[in-house]
C-alpha cells in the first residue's frame, strides 16, 4: 500500500501500524484523492488495534486534503476497537491548528506534536 507521486508520497508500515505523508498534497477535489481515500480506508477495513498516521514531513495539506482526513477520522471513530494516533510537526504552520480539530471530531484521538 504505497502512493508516490513527484510532489508526495504516502505509504503504509504495517510492522509499526503507521501510515506516512511527506510532501506536499495540493490536489483539487476528491476524485485526485481517490487514490487516498482507498488506501486509509483498506487500512480501516483490516482493523488494527491502532493506527497511527505521521504526518510530520506533510508540508502542506489543502482544504480537500484535511477533509479526507476528517472523515477518515471519523470512519475511525465508529470502529470502537481501533486506537488513533496522530502525529505532527510544531515547524509546519497548518498542523498545530488543524489537526486540534481532529480531536474534536475523535476525542479519544491521541495527538503527538512535537
């Protein structure tokens, strides 16, 4: 389960239960995301005790993007087994605010900022 593309790169751990982003997501609308939405979503419907997303070298995310993640939270939320983390960078100026709001949408969410 691995995306790679010139401006970003997302791929599934399954030894640390971790999907990673690095780069920058900037695509328009949710057909682009697609791809995305397919891989979390495969990792939702194998139900892991937990999964963690890193986030830590996604430089920019757009609104399309953080609504992906919104639901892919809250597709999370509803399967009451699986454990939520989330982690990301102080030095990326979105993910203080925006990844908060996760929290909101999965109180159990725990987020790791550093």
């Amino acid at each position: 389960m691995d995306i790679k593309t010139e401006d970003y790169s997302i791929w599934y751990d399954s030894v640390t239960e971790t999907a990673i982003f690095q780069g920058s997501l900037r695509l328009s609308g949710m057909e682009e995301y697609a791809p995305i939405v397919k891989l979390l979503n495969d990792l939702v419907d194998s139900e892991p005790p937990t999964i963690t997303l890193n986030l830590r070298e996604l430089e920019f995310l757009n609104s399309s993007g953080i609504n992906v993640l919104s639901k892919f939270v809250i597709n999370v939320r509803q399967k009451e087994s699986i454990q939520m983390i989330v982690q990301g960078s102080k030095n990326i100026p979105w993910q203080s605010k925006s990844l908060k709001n996760l929290q909101r949408l999965m109180p159990s969410l725990q987020l790791e900022l550093a």
